[in-house]
C-alpha cells in the first residue's frame, strides 16, 4: 500500500479522502459537537477572503466536514462561496451564509465593507507575502545573492525598502506600468505571457494578480506611514487527531496591533516536518496516509510562524503505564497512548549498559565494568551508573564534540 501512495499520490489520496467524507457525513448527525469557525465574519477590501471550517467532533472522533457541506448565501451578489468553503466579496453590505450538511443549517453573519473606496493596498502587507509565497524571492530565484537576471530581491522579503526600489525604480522603472497595470513587466513575467525561467508564478484575474494591479493603479508607492503591524498569526485547529485517509482544512489568521483578525490562509506558506505521515499543499489543505504517526505543519506569513500537530495514531495497544520518576517520563507515556504505541519491554542489564556508555560518553564499557555491573545486585545500580557516568570528563568531551 505505501509503494502504491508513493506511485499514484495525490490521486489515491484524495479518493480515499472522499470516502472518509462520506463516512463522516453518516456520523454527523449524531456528533456531539457540529462547529463552525468562525462565528461571524467581515471582509474588508476587495481581494479579502475568509475561510470557513466546519468541523464535526464527538468522544472519539474528528472530522473536517467542510468540503462536504454546502455553502448557500442569502444574497449572493454580496459574496460568493467555493466548494473549499472559502468566501469572496462581491458587494458591500450585510447578509448570512447558510451552511447545509445533512439536514443540519448553521448560519453565519457576513459583513462586506470597503469595496466602494478601498484602503490603499500595503506593498509590505499585502506584496511582500504575495512574492514570498510565490517563491519569487526564495534563495533558487531573485532571493539569491546575485539575483536572477538582473533582477534581485531581499531573502524572504525581510527588506521592504530594497524590495521595492528594485521593482518600481531599478532598470529605468521598466517592470511597472502606472499608465497601463495590466502591461507591466512584473505582471506579465509573473502570469507567463512574457517569457520567464521561473515559469507561471500568478494566474491571470486571480486574488494576487488584481492586488498587484490595484497596487500598481494606486501608484506603486511603499507605505508612507507606517503599516498596521502583524503581532502574530493563529491556526485552527492548533492540534488535531485524525483518522488514516483523511483530510484536515486549515484556517489562518493574521493578528494585528489594533487588535482586528484578518484571514491569510491564502497567503501563508505551508510545510510539513513529515510529509510520508501529513501532507499539505499551497491552500492548507492537510492529507493524512495510511502510516501512522505525529507530523507538524510549519505556517508561516510575513517573519510570524505558528503549527498544526497533526496526529495519526495506529490501533491502540492497551498497556500498563510504569511508575513515572520523572516530568519526562510522564509525557513519554502521554504521548504513546495518543499515538496507540505501546512500549517495548524492558531491557536488561547488558542492553541497558551498552546504550548508556553509547548516548553518553560515545565509547562501550569495558568487559571488567560489564562483569562488575551484571554482578552488582543493588536495586539502583542503573541510577548509580547514570551518575557515574554523568561525573566522567568523556561525558563533557563527547557532547562538546557533538554540539
């Protein structure tokens, strides 16, 4: 089954992630819990978006129902709704967003504002992230040190200032087009209708290709003032259990100083520490496989990161938990029962020498301190050799080597 992942990915994922769905419908009805995130919603600005969660929780079950349900605005020429529960303003004004699953409707507030006269788009906010994401200032693109073709980008986007002379004022101001938007160099490289080693980068009428252009429109200026800061970004859900073949959305917000929220699961970057356990792509959209285990998904977005633990247990093990002697001891066990591992048998003296001359001093016990500690039969011996060992001038040598 794993060689058959590996060949056919995504594919025999998102089947058996459909399955999975179906499943969960059949159980929503007698869920617990039927929650949707967040409870009310305003879109401020033309390219702004929010992503919906719907999620069914019970005792012993966890399920993302949110690309199975359907999403029914009120006035649909107030917003628009994709199947990925993702929201889009159309008009400004009030409504409500019928959420449909089985025979359930929860309802939620939408309030869309700034369309009419939109706020000034923040070439630090709201660009940088856009070039970040898209990988056009990573270190195998214009991020690297000598550029790309003339054309060279701050790492990350950690230099706004440098950013943005090298678009609007290097090479005689030639990548923009105040007089035309939609004919700049920048535009046109990014969506490949000018030939470009990067490739594609932007579709064409797309959330990030109209903010550039409003930017450019605007006048491509940089921030006169200085812009309403991100003091943190958020995750939800922040840890979660999931079944084999399932499927987990997630939703990104971005904090501000002034203590508004503003959804930037589109424009966050995503990666998974264990990508053979959870996958995710470009949307946040997780995929659990059939292997079990525990996978961090990193979120990133303007120098701010947050996680997602995402665990995967195996069929539980029943077992008996030994007698804690320490804090660590106590999460070890934690963390076995979460993932349905149970622990391997104790080991004996011999095994247990070996390893603790290995992990701490990095050489084997000699045969006269084997003989001497098999001999031994204070209860404790164990204790007493981790000391001993702890007290070696090796134990110093060998983790200053290490480190």
């Amino acid at each position: 089954r794993n060689h058959f992942i590996m060949q056919s990915g995504w594919q025999y994922l998102l089947i058996s992630s459909a399955i999975t769905g179906l499943l969960a419908l059949a159980d929503a009805a007698h869920a617990e819990s039927l929650q949707v995130y967040p409870k009310k919603i305003l879109l401020i600005g033309p390219e702004s978006t929010q992503q919906v969660l719907l999620i069914s929780r019970s005792e012993n079950r966890h399920s993302d129902l949110t690309q199975q349900a359907a999403y029914v605005p009120k006035d649909d020429r107030i917003i628009s709704v994709t199947q990925s529960g993702r929201i889009v303003p159309r008009a400004e004004g009030t409504t409500s967003l019928e959420i449909r699953i089985q025979e359930t409707s929860l309802y939620i507030p939408v309030t869309v504002s700034g369309l009419l006269t939109p706020a000034p788009v923040s070439f630090q906010d709201q660009i940088l992230p856009i070039l970040t994401k898209a990988g056009c200032n990573s270190g195998g693109c214009h991020g690297k040190a000598e550029g790309q073709n003339g054309f060279k980008l701050s790492i990350f986007g950690f230099d706004a200032d440098a950013d943005y002379d090298a678009i609007v004022k290097e090479g005689r101001g030639r990548r923009i087009s105040r007089a035309s938007p939609a004919h700049s160099v920048l535009l046109r490289k990014a969506t490949g209708k000018l030939p470009h080693g990067g490739g594609r980068k932007i579709l064409q009428g797309s959330l990030w290709y109209r903010m550039i252009q409003r930017w450019i429109a605007e006048g491509a200026q940089i921030d006169n003032a200085i812009p309403t800061t991100i003091r943190a970004i958020s995750v939800e859900p922040k840890s979660v259990r999931m079944h084999p073949l399932s499927s987990q959305q997630l939703q990104v917000t971005a904090i501000l100083s002034d203590g508004t929220r503003r959804c930037i699961t589109t424009e966050a970057e995503y990666d998974s520490n264990a990508s053979t356990i959870a996958e995710v792509n470009t949307d946040g959209q997780v995929q659990v496989s059939d292997i079990p285990g525990e996978a961090a998904i990193l979120i990133r977005y303007m120098g701010h990161v947050s996680v997602s633990r995402i665990t995967s247990p195996q069929t539980p093990s029943p077992f008996t938990r030994l007698q804690d002697s320490s804090a660590i001891d106590h999460t070890v066990w934690d963390k076995l029962e979460q993932l349905g591992i149970a622990p391997s048998d104790p080991i004996d003296d011999a095994t247990f020498l070996r390893r603790i001359f290995l992990d701490t001093i990095g050489t084997l016990p000699t045969t006269h301190e084997v003989r001497r500690f098999l001999k031994d039969p204070h209860p404790e011996k164990r204790s007493h050799s981790i000391d001993q060992l702890l007290a070696r001038e090796e134990y110093a040598d060998y983790w200053a080597m290490k480190w």
